[in-house]
C-alpha cells in the first residue's frame, strides 16, 4: 500500500475519534489572537526546565561549555474584561543552579491589555487578530549581586519594558474532521534604562555603577496545531527573536590588569523550535508537553528546556 493511502487511512480512522468541534490548549509560545469572552477566565500554568549547554558567539558559532539549570513555574491568569478586551497577569518563580550554588526568587513580572481586532468568525480566509500591550515590571533581582552564587541570583533585567504585538489566529477544518489551528504573533518590545549598582544581571563588579538600557527586542512566532483526535493535537511551533546592543552610562568597573570591564553584550538573534504534544481532557481543561530548543544563534546561549503547561477556562 502506497505512503498516501496509508496516511488516508489512519486519518479516516481518527476521524472517528473527532467530534464536531475542535479542542485546543494552545502552543507553548505564540499568544491567543482571540481575546477571553466577557467575565471568562483563563489560567495557564507553565512549567519551564531548561538546560544552558554553551553560546553562539558573533560568527553564529556554538561554543560549547558554561552550563547552568534554570527552573521558571509561571502562572498567566487572563479575565475578560469586555467584549474584545482582556486583561493577563503574570508572575514568574525562577531557580538559578550552576555547580554548587542555587538561587531562588521572582522573576520580572507582566500586565497585559488585549483588544480584538478582527474575528474570522465563519470565513474561510480571515484571521483573528488580537493587539496587545504589555508593561513589564522589574520584580526580579538584577544589581548587587554575589559574586559567591557565579550568577544565580541573577532574575531579572531592572528595566521597564513595554511591548506592543499583532496575534494572528486561524482556524481551518480539513478532510475527515481534523483541523489546523495556526498562529503568528509579530512583537515589539521597548526597553527603559535601568539604574545598576555593583555586580549585576549584565556583568560587572563592586565597583560596577550606571545606567543600562538591555535593546530594543523585535520577535517573530509561527505556531500550528493539527487535531489527530479531539483530545490529542500535535504542535509545531517555530520562533525567531533578534535584541538590539546593550547600552551602558556609567563607571563599567575594572579587572584585575586595571582595563574596563565590558557590561551587556552586542546585538542578539536566535532561531529556536518548540514541538510540543496536546491533551485536552475537556473543551475547557488540557495540558500541553514538548521541548523547546535553539537551533543556531549569534551572540546567544544555546538551550534545550523541557516544557510542561496546564491550562483551565471556566
């Protein structure tokens, strides 16, 4: 039996498994391009375990070596303000581990604002896009750091950054029952300069002291979801992220030959993939697996992080 026909088979025989209605979770990165209904509420709990296996230095180079664990829960609590506009929250727990030494505290924290400005509704061709604001809050550590915990105290930037994006949804039923779900989310975040003392997130010392401003970040998501059966939905998730220099204002501190210590690093890309594996035990409660990995970068740590999320509506 030919390739094409086998594949036609196993879809029939899912069909069976397929109700009239598609159940979905949602990718591991791209948001929504529809906002929560009205007095609706959405909590999506994301559990990241990622692994640092090195860099890619300015040649787009992997360098392998340097390490480190990072352990991020991060709830997303979404509430439906109106009709076409919602709101989300969140905020990050993360663990720091390299060798010996351990650090644990919040994260940099988020407050969204979501307005619908297209619905596909019945169309064929049409997508759902959603725009959205997001203000990003400094709660994490980022200055004064010790020297002691190489780094792991490390958990956040210090800088306000605001960023705008289009989510882009669609929804198409294919043969047989199944469908595809894609996203694409187009973003643009702006960063504020932040205050740092001593050693910090960027590098540094004691003696470190300025103002820092971590780039301008534009990024690109494309994300799609095919239904097997109406529990089970396989994910495809691509994403694409380029950071501009760090700035620094101020006395960088010096090493031990007495030369200036470089703080931040330049511009930053990265290409990174994210397949992933959906159970939806309901239209409204699923849980999604996969792994989330970089694929080549210039000026950016390479990355392997095995991601788990539980999401409920009600």
């Amino acid at each position: 039996m030919q390739i094409h026909k086998i594949f036609g088979v196993i879809l029939i025989l899912s069909s069976t498994l397929l109700q009239a209605s598609p159940w979905f979770t949602g990718p591991i990165l791209a948001p929504a391009g529809k906002t929560i209904p009205r007095g609706h509420i959405n909590l999506e709990t994301y559990g990241f375990f990622t692994e640092n296996i090195g860099n890619f230095d300015r040649s787009w180079r992997l360098v392998r070596g340097g390490g480190g664990q990072t352990t991020q829960i991060n709830p997303l609590f979404s509430y439906g303000l109106a009709d076409g506009v919602d709101m989300q929250f969140s905020l990050p727990y993360i663990i720091n581990r390299s060798h010996d030494r351990t650090g644990k505290y919040l994260g940099d924290s988020s407050a969204l604002l979501g307005l619908q400005l297209i619905e596909q509704k019945e169309s064929l061709w049409r997508p759902n896009l959603r725009f959205t604001v997001q203000q990003i809050i400094p709660t994490g550590r980022y200055d004064h750091l010790n020297a002691d915990n190489e780094g792991t105290d490390a958990t956040g930037s210090g800088s306000y950054q605001t960023a705008f994006a289009l989510n882009f949804q669609h929804l198409l039923e294919l043969p047989y029952a199944h469908y595809l779900r894609t996203r694409l989310s187009i973003t643009y975040q702006y960063a504020q300069y932040a205050d740092i003392q001593g050693r910090n997130s960027f590098g540094g010392n004691t003696m470190t002291s300025g103002k820092i401003r971590p780039g301008n970040l534009s990024s690109f998501d494309l994300a799609g979801e095919l239904t097997i059966t109406q529990h089970i939905v396989a994910v495809m998730e691509g994403f694409y992220l380029t950071r501009q220099v760090t700035k620094f204002k101020g006395f960088p501190g010096m090493d031990r030959h007495g030369l200036p210590l470089t703080i931040g690093r330049g511009d930053v890309e990265e290409l990174s993939l994210a397949p992933a594996l959906e159970y939806n035990f309901t239209e409204n409660y699923g849980i999604i697996a996969g792994v989330w990995f970089s694929t080549e970068g210039k000026d950016a740590p390479d990355f392997k992080s095995t991601v788990i999320a539980f999401n409920a509506f009600w």
